[in-house]
C-alpha cells in the first residue's frame, strides 16, 4: 500500500528545523529529511541552512541537483506531505513528449512553426519513437555506460519487434512484409526522414558509448550484405540479424589503415572452395559482441569483402577507449580462418565498391546522431544558466554566458538545417545518384557538424563550470559529450580526410568553360 500524503501548511512546515526534526519543501512537496541529514552526501549543513531548514529550499536544491534525484525510490520515500494550496509544477517530460525549452528540440517540432519536409506521419512516428526509447532504452542506456556491458537481449528483442534495425538501415526492399513501429509507418512510406528521427532520437541520454552498442554494427555491416549478397547468403544470414538473433559488425580498419582503407594488411588466400583469411582488424564497432563480421581483405586479383563467422581462428579483444565499453570495440585477430567461398559478398576484385557503397549513409547517420546530442547539450546549457544563480544573479543574467549560448544555438541550428537539405535530397536519389552527387556534400557536412559539436562541448564546459568534469550529477550529460565528442569527428572518415573529399568532389564537377 502506498502512504497516505498530509498537507502541511507553511507556517507548520516552518516550525521543523532544527536537527532530529528537519523538513524542507521542494516544488511544493514536504520532505522530511531528519534522519536523512547524516546520510546527505553533501553534508548535513546545507540542510541545517537558514534558507533550507523548514523553508521552502526548491531554487537551492535545483542549483545543486538534477530533477531526477527527487524521482529516485530512496528520496521519493522521503515524502510526507505537500504544502496546502499549492501544486507541483516541475515535473519531468512524460514519455513522448516534447519539450518547451527553447531550442531544445528541432522546429518541425516546435509549436507554431511548419515544415516543408516532415508530415503527420513523421509526427506520430517520433512520437512513438521517443516513447518507447524513453521508456525501453533509456534506463538500459544508462545501465550500460554505467556498467560496460552489452545491450541486453531482453532490451534487443523489445526493439526488434518494432524492426529496430530493420528501419535504421533505411528504405528499401529489406521493408517490405515488415510491420514498422506496429503499423504506424508503412515500408513503403517510410523514407529517410523517418531513419533521421531514429538517429537523433538515439542521441538523447547523454551515453555516447551505448550510442555504438545499440546495434550501430549492424547499420553498417549488413547493408553490404543486402546489396550485394547472393539469395542464399540473404536467406542464410539476414532474418537472424534483422530478428537480433545475431549480431554483426564491419571489419575494415586496421593500425596500418584508418581512413586510408587501400592500406589493408588482412588477406586472403584461395584454398579450394575455401579463403585462409589472415590479419588483424582494429577500432571494430560491436565487434567484441558480433557473431559475423563482413570484412575487407586483399588478394592477388584485388581486393574482396568476405562474410566471416566467429569460429576457429577468430578471436576478439576488447580495447579501451575514452567512451564506454558498451559499443563493444575490439580488435578482431584472423589466424589462418578458413571461410567458404560461399560466404564472398560480391565479386573479387570487386571489394572496394562493396565497401565504398554504404561510406555515404554510415556518414549521414553519425551526423544525425550528433546532431541529435548537441542539441541536448543545448538544452542542457539553457536550463542550467536558467536555474544557476552566481555573482547575485542567474547564469544568463551575464553576457559572457549569453554570447556562449548564441553561438551554440546558431551552431545546432545551422546544422539541423544543412541536415534536412541532406537528407531531402536522399529520398529524392536512388542509391547511385547520392554516391555520385551527395558523397561530398556528406563528407562536408559531416565535418562541420562534428567539428561545431566540440566547439558546443567546450562552451557547456565553462558553463557548467566544475560540474563538466564530474561524471555524475549536474553536469554528467555535460562530461560524457565533452569526452565522447571527438568519436563523431573519427568514426566513418576523419575530418580532414572527409573536408579534402568534399573539395575535390568538387572540383571534379567544376565546369570546363568557366572563368572570373
């Protein structure tokens, strides 16, 4: 049975403040907190202040910590009461609900505002998307980039009833029969806005690590598979993967070749109606976890991408890196495995357009996703300077802080923009027309947008002061993406490498008859 909850009058409430017999009013609730006082990890005396014991101490206690600490079972039972008259009017977002915080999400979403790209459907789409990220993901987020370990199966197979990885690896005929979010998208319906909503929408919780680990292998190692597997190898590999029954990653990266992906060391040698694959494979996404790696190796005809199965010879270590071992990074070692033909995607020789062909989209969705992250960095930012008091004034009470906050908004929402224009003309190409006409816009714009989000990462910094490096409390949204960063501007192509694609995919196009 849950307690019966009185109401206190202010005058009442006031008379409890002295140690043994500690009350406090937060948001207009009762707390008392008189055994609790010792047990405060930030000492007794801020409860024992003149402003806290007995007072109504809301604007001190959101200063000093996150609306969640009030929801947590061992405070929540601290409840006694609330004050006459009065009612709670901080209350967290319900699932699938959008914010007011300014900014806080893009305008499609805002109200008042329209949008030439997104329409009822994407509307009730998102809605069903953050609800059921908020309620199934989030708390297995946060357990797993606290914890290290791999996204649960349990939490797998709720999404893969919606065809989680299914609609993250885009449109197209590996929809088709499939019943999306329960039926509120159609597969043929769905298009690349729909994907967008995914990726930003993955990006919320502030967990960079479980951002990889949820399955971010599998977007990138399937598609080759889809494109240019066999009937036998789609029927044999890509119910189980789609069903996350099994878990794939994509092996290309090596300490000889990061985004010089011609550099491969692997090999491989034809035996028969076997390869002997040899090599070592590093930085690989979720490869710790996989069960199949599709893996770029050269031969003496060129080079080829071979399916390869966790089995003798194959053996992963996982390697430690500034974000949380939930992604699943390892190094994967090849020692004289013997891979059937079968299993080559593709012809040989052929294995760098095999590759090449999913670079495009992979690229799009780090983009997505942190854009999606530096947009709650800036909500993050406005609801601190919101609420923090110093120098005898709030935090946007100062210029400094305001100027920071400008150039951060200006960021997310030139970014968010030169996304949408993206990603409008995806739905309007087929998949040769973006490598030809969107691979470097692509490249570009995914350095701008990770190369704004440390700039972004820095400014929450000063502002949450202290609070940034602390990686819990206030400010741990603040640290993780300050930390983790730096992932979105490596992982898919290093910027420099991708800004010197966009430009000389340019001057290729340069017309021949052009002068100033």
């Amino acid at each position: 049975m849950s307690k019966v909850l009185k109401e206190f009058t202010v005058d009442e409430v006031s008379q409890h403040n002295k140690e043994g017999d500690l009350w406090i009013v937060i948001d207009s609730k009762v707390y008392d907190v008189s055994r609790f006082a010792d047990l405060h990890p930030g000492g007794a005396s801020v409860l024992y202040a003149e402003s806290v014991a007995g007072q109504d101490a809301t604007q001190v206690f959101f200063g000093l910590h996150r609306q969640e600490v009030l929801h947590r079972p061992q405070y929540a039972r601290l409840q006694i009461g609330s004050i006459q008259g009065q009612e709670e009017t901080i209350k967290p977002l319900a699932p699938g609900e959008v914010s007011q915080v300014p900014y806080a999400e893009p305008t499609w979403l805002s109200p008042g505002y329209s949008s030439p790209y997104y329409n009822d459907n994407h509307r009730r789409f998102h809605k069903a998307i953050r609800k059921l990220f908020v309620e199934v993901v989030q708390p297995e987020a946060i357990r797993c980039e606290d914890s290290g370990k791999k996204i649960s199966q349990e939490v797998v197979d709720k999404l893969s009833e919606m065809n989680f990885l299914a609609m993250r690896i885009g449109p197209g005929k590996h929809l088709k029969g499939r019943t999306l979010m329960g039926g509120i998208v159609k597969p043929e319906e769905f298009d690349y806005f729909h994907e967008l909503i995914i990726n930003t929408e993955l990006a919320r919780f502030g967990t960079r690590g479980f951002l990889d680990g949820v399955l971010n292998g599998g977007v990138i190692g399937l598609p080759p598979i889809l494109n240019f597997g066999t009937p036998e190898q789609q029927a044999r590999f890509v119910p189980d993967i789609l069903a996350g029954k099994k878990y794939i990653s994509l092996a290309i990266t090596e300490a000889f070749a990061g985004s010089d992906v011609g550099g491969i060391q692997t090999v491989a040698v034809r035996d028969g109606d076997h390869w002997i694959v040899s090599g070592i494979k590093k930085w690989i996404t979720n490869g710790h976890f996989s069960d199949y790696f599709t893996t770029l190796c050269k031969t003496d005809a060129g080079f080829v991408v071979l399916l390869i199965e966790r089995g003798e010879g194959v053996s992963t270590t996982p390697i430690k890196t500034s974000y949380s071992s939930t992604a699943g990074t390892c190094t994967i070692t090849f020692d004289k495995v013997r891979v059937p033909v079968a299993n080559t995607l593709g012809k040989v020789g052929n294995g760098m357009t095999v590759i090449l062909s999913n670079f495009n989209h992979e690229r799009w969705m780090i983009t997505g996703q942190s854009l999606g992250s530096q947009r709650v960095v800036v909500e993050e930012c406005l609801k601190w300077t919101n609420q923090r008091t110093a120098f005898g004034k709030p935090l946007n009470g100062q210029a400094v802080i305001r100027s920071k906050l400008a150039a951060m908004i200006a960021r997310v929402e030139a970014a968010q923009s030169w996304v949408e224009s993206i990603t409008y003309q995806m739905n309007n190409m087929s998949y040769a027309q973006q490598s030809d006409k969107l691979a470097g816009p692509i490249a570009l714009l995914k350095q701008f947008v990770s190369r704004t989000s440390r700039e972004t990462a820095e400014d929450a910094t000063q502002i949450f002061g202290g609070r940034s490096i602390t990686a819990t409390g206030m400010g741990k949204i603040i640290e993780n993406y300050h930390r983790t960063s730096p992932f979105d501007s490596i992982l898919g192509g290093a910027e420099d490498v991708l800004g010197d694609l966009g430009v000389r995919q340019a001057i290729r196009k340069m017309p021949t008859n052009v002068r100033l």
